[in-house]
C-alpha cells in the first residue's frame, strides 16, 4: 500500500495521510496525465478506495469518481480524466425535502480554460 509502514497502522490514519499526499497533486490541474495515471493505478490498489465510473456530475458530464473514505468524492471527466470537481454526501444529513439521502450534500465544480493571453494582457 502507500503509505503504510512504520510501528502502528491506524487506516483512518492511513487514508487521511493518503488524501494529504494525492488529492493536491490530482486537483491542481499541473499533473501530466501519466502522474495521474501512475496515482490511480497506486490508489487502486487501497483496500478503501474505491474508483467508480458512470457517474454524473452536476453539469451532466461523464465522471469518474474517487472515493477515499466515507463520504468524499473527487470527480473527474471520464474523457480527459481531467478534474472537474468534488461532492460530499452525508447520510447522516438532516432530511431536506426533496433531497434524497443518497444525494450529494456538497458540491464543487471546477472549469479550467485555455485562453491565448493573460487577463489585462490583450
């Protein structure tokens, strides 16, 4: 496994170490695809983690969700594997009407464009 090692292993230790260590560098939009490719192939091999495809995010795209742990998911374009976004569901969430215990408490969508200059700079 990744991070495992050391005296004692504790895996909510484990996976919130493990979170800390890949969420930044699958999020940030820099890591070459490759990076992301070797991070899943690693992840996919955590007894936790779970890699879930045919979901759909919030904007209808096609997404590929990484769960680590029990209620976060970070999304990603099943075509580009590019982030687009994270959701949180919370069973324990008081009810709300109209809203399914399974759904999403907590939604974040990120866009990233190409643009041919810096804002300011035409």
């Amino acid at each position: 496994t990744l991070l495992k090692g050391g005296p004692s292993y504790d895996p909510r230790e484990h996976y919130e170490e493990l979170d800390q260590a890949v969420t930044p560098v699958l999020t940030s939009g820099l890591a070459p695809a490759d990076i992301r490719a070797a991070l899943f192939r690693a992840l996919a091999k955590e007894p936790q983690v779970r890699i879930v495809g045919g979901v759909t995010h919030v904007d209808g795209k096609a997404a590929i969700a990484l769960r680590m742990g029990y209620a976060q998911e970070l999304l990603f374009d099943q075509e580009t594997g590019q982030y687009i976004g994270h959701q949180s569901r919370n069973p324990g969430f008081p009810v709300i009407p109209g809203v399914a215990a399974d759904d999403p408490t907590s939604i974040t969508t990120v866009t990233i464009d190409v643009v041919d200059s810096a804002p300011g700079q035409d």
